[in-house]
C-alpha cells in the first residue's frame, strides 16, 4: 500500500505504547492531551528509538519488523523530520542549511532546491545565518532542508509550539502549500486544535498511549468526549467549539466579506484569501452563538440561521451548552446562562434561530 502502516508495541516503565494506524498521502493530524505518547510514536517510525515489539511498513516496504528483526536505520528510511525547535546548523547560512539537505539525499530529490525556496518563501533569507531569523523564518528553513532531503514521508511534531500567534499565522500557508504540491504522506502532530482543523485530512487522536478515536476532522473532533479530552490539555471546556464543512460561493471585495454555502445556509464572514467552490473548515465557539426564538429583526448580526434544539446538557457553573442540528449532519453548540435558557422556554425538539456575528467566525483553513 502507499503510504505509511504502522502497529507498534513499547513499554516504557509505567508508560505503554500500544498504536495501530495507517497514513495514506495527504496529512493525518495526530492530536491529544501532553503525555499521550505522541512524539514516541514519530521517533519509532522515524526510526530514532526501536519498539519492544511491533512493524512499520512505509510504501510496502519493512522498516521495523521485530518478528523478523528487520530494522532500517534512521539514515536509510528516507524520512524528513521537523522539530519544534527548527534546530538549523548555526555556522551556516539559510542556503547552506538548504543545500546540506541536498547533499544527504543522493540523486534526484522529490522537489528542486529552487522550488522549495519558492515554495516556502525563502528568496530574501538565502544569505542570512540562523540567528538573524525569526522563529517562523527558521522553522520554514526546516522544512526546506527536510524537504531537500529527499523523503518519502514527512513528520513534524509541533512545528508551531514555539512561535507566538502571528508567527503561527504567518507560516500557516507554506506548510498548507506542502501538502497542495507534494504527494507525500505527512504526519503532523500538535495539541493545538486550530491546527489539526486547519492543516489535517484526517486526525487521530491519542490518550495514554493509545489511539481513541481517527476519521474525519469534524467528526471525530465534533464528539463531545474528544472535545473533553483535547480542550482539557488547553485550560478545560471553557471555550468549546464545532466544526463545519463549508463551500465558498463568493466573495465581495468591495466589503471585504466571503458567503459560503452550508448544507443550503448562507454564512457570511471577513473575506478569505481561497478560490470560490473550495471547502473550509469553521471552528464556531459556543460563546459566539447567540439563540432566538423567533426570527430577529432590526440587528447588526448577519448570520441568522434556523436551526432545531437537539439536546440540552449542563456546562460551567450556572450554564449550559444547547446543541442545535442543521440541515445535513453539521450541529452548533451555544453557551448560554441557565437563567436565558429557562427565560426563553427552550426544550428539545424546539425550533429556533442561531444568531452568530461574522468577526466572530474562525477560519480553520482548507480541508
């Protein structure tokens, strides 16, 4: 099969590694609570620690067969790894990191020297050392050199982790750019849900060793014990979120806004930088849901969606969170006070109208 196959056994004291999954083309985002053993996982396939027991299969071929002790070494699997800490070679410049990448390849690379530097945006830092970088500049130059190395397959384990918000912002379109021009398969492992939602084509997610749950994006990270789980490592369920799949119809730049098209809704948010008839991923926070009874009039609010009440379940103290289904599979969740839920009557099975400010919006990026 293309792709990467893995089945891994490893204990380590108290801690046990126990991991099926697969990797086709495309990237899989591996996600889950600190501790959840997903930087163990990436250094056994990566080939940097061996498991006690277990296989790796990359493309169909063996890189770890404990039965018939079969072990690639690191160097040998063609694998390109990209750290948190970009940790460049400090005695050589942007292009000199680059070409050492090169050079580790032997023969013709899946992608030419200039055309990872076009494609991460390198052009203007060919010439400068690592310490004249920004940390999302250093990170891009990472990425180039692991590129440049030829592999078959990529990891990054929280390549973002280091870097403030408009830094992760900022880097965000070159690693989507990798998995629009390269055909590799790519793991991308983060505690960061915004990222998962934004760069992944499927997810997995782990927990004390194991895998809880994989599938798509929105499904998996939509199930209210996956919300628990992950939102938990970021500060609890104080800010919990659903995600929808949506189409962009069109865009209005002289109001600088974008409509897209949800299971025959309309949203309209701040313009986005994507072609029309592409989709997006919304993350849609409970506390930016405001809910109606009947169809407002006479408001700022642009987004007025109607919707049904499909469960009603205690939150934080003094609130709860009503899920609302819409048409399709997609469902909104709002944060309320249990003091507006009891004013306005709301039971399951009643029909109302979501109300959600468009600044309010999050792109999560392309699915």
């Amino acid at each position: 099969m293309n792709g990467l196959s893995v089945d891994l056994h490893h204990q380590l004291g108290a801690f046990a590694l126990d991991v099926t999954l697969t990797a086709p083309i495309g990237v899989t985002g591996i996600i889950g609570p600190s501790g959840a053993g997903k930087s163990m996982l990436l250094k056994m396939i990566a080939g940097l620690e061996r498991p006690a027991r277990g296989n790796i299969f990359l493309d169909g071929d063996i890189l770890n067969d404990t039965t018939g002790r079969v072990f690639v070494p690191a160097e040998k699997r063609r694998i390109g790894y990209v750290f948190q800490d970009a940790l460049l070679f400090p005695h050589l410049s942007v292009e000199e990191n680059l070409d050492y990448g090169t050079k580790r390849r032997g023969g013709t690379g899946i992608v030419s020297r200039d055309d990872v530097i076009a494609l991460l945006g390198l052009e203007a830092l060919v010439a400068r050392r690592p310490h004249h970088l920004s940390g999302g500049e250093a990170q891009r130059v990472a990425i180039g050199r692991a590129l440049l190395s030829n592999p078959r397959m990529l990891l990054m384990d929280e390549p973002l982790a280091s870097l403030d918000p408009r830094r992760r912002r900022q880097i965000m379109p070159f690693i989507e750019a990798l998995h629009q021009n390269l055909d590799l398969p790519i793991i991308y492992v983060s505690h960061n849900v915004d990222e998962i939602t934004r760069l992944a084509d499927r997810v997995v997610v782990m927990n004390d060793g194991k895998v809880s749950a994989s599938g798509n994006v929105a499904e998996v990270l939509n199930r209210p014990a996956m919300q628990r789980l992950i939102l938990g490592d970021e500060g609890g369920d104080s800010d919990p979120a659903m995600i929808v799949e949506a189409t962009v119809a069109t865009h209005d730049t002289s109001r600088h806004t974008s409509r897209l098209e949800l299971d025959g809704t309309s949203l309209n948010l701040p313009i986005l930088e994507v072609p029309t008839g592409q989709m997006v991923r919304l993350r849609i926070h409970a506390r930016d849901v405001a809910i109606a009874t009947s169809p407002p009039a006479g408001i700022s609010i642009q987004n007025i969606i109607e919707t049904r009440i499909t469960e009603i379940v205690p939150a934080e103290a003094g609130q709860v969170d009503v899920m609302m289904a819409l048409s399709g599979s997609h469902q909104l969740k709002a944060r309320i006070t249990e003091r507006a839920c009891e004013s306005l009557s709301l039971k399951v099975g009643m029909q109302v109208w979501a109300l959600i400010k468009s600044v309010a919006l999050s792109d999560s990026g392309k699915g």
